[in-house]
C-alpha cells in the first residue's frame, strides 16, 4: 500500500515496540506513516471495534490516535519515529478515569 519512491537514498533505521513487536522502520518518518509502511492498515479500533486508520496525516482528523510512552491520544501523524519509542494501538473506547 504504502512504500517508498524508488531512487531516494536510504534512510536510516530505528526500532520501536509496537504492542510488545520490535517494528524497524526509517527514522525520518512520521508514527502513522511509519506504522502504515510496516504494515499496521489500523492504528486503533472504535467503540464498535472497527478499524480506524490515519485519514488526513496532517493532524485534523483525529483518526491515528495511538498510546506513546504511556501517553494516551497522541496523534501518530504528529510525531517523529525515535529509537525505543514504546507505541500502544488502542482496542476500543478509551477509559473514563474517576476524579
């Protein structure tokens, strides 16, 4: 689906665990392209447990939101692949935390 164009020098490589998978992907990416490219086609699952994918890539839609070192709702669009990033994809509505 995704790849890159033919004839662009190599980038170098960075690993991130992807739900506990060590995922190699090219440092200069985007999460949401980064993850697309290694083959995730959804980023987190709805209410209704429905695939949901990176849609705009430019941080309006809100559809790549993912878990990043811990950190809830962070849109994968937004943020630079880093060697150890710790990325968890989201299964269902998020938790309502007690005040």
């Amino acid at each position: 689906m995704f790849k890159p164009l033919d004839g662009l020098a190599p980038k170098p490589k960075v690993e991130l665990d992807v739900d506990g998978t060590t995922v190699t992907v090219a440092q200069d990416r985007t999460l949401a392209i980064a993850l697309l490219e290694a083959g995730y086609h959804a980023t987190r699952r709805n209410h209704r447990g429905e695939p949901c994918a990176p849609y705009c890539l430019m941080g309006v839609c809100f559809e790549c939101l993912v878990q990043v070192d811990g950190v809830d709702n962070v849109q994968s669009c937004q943020v630079r692949v880093r060697a150890g990033m710790k990325v968890c994809l989201p299964q269902g509505p998020r938790a309502v935390k007690e005040r």
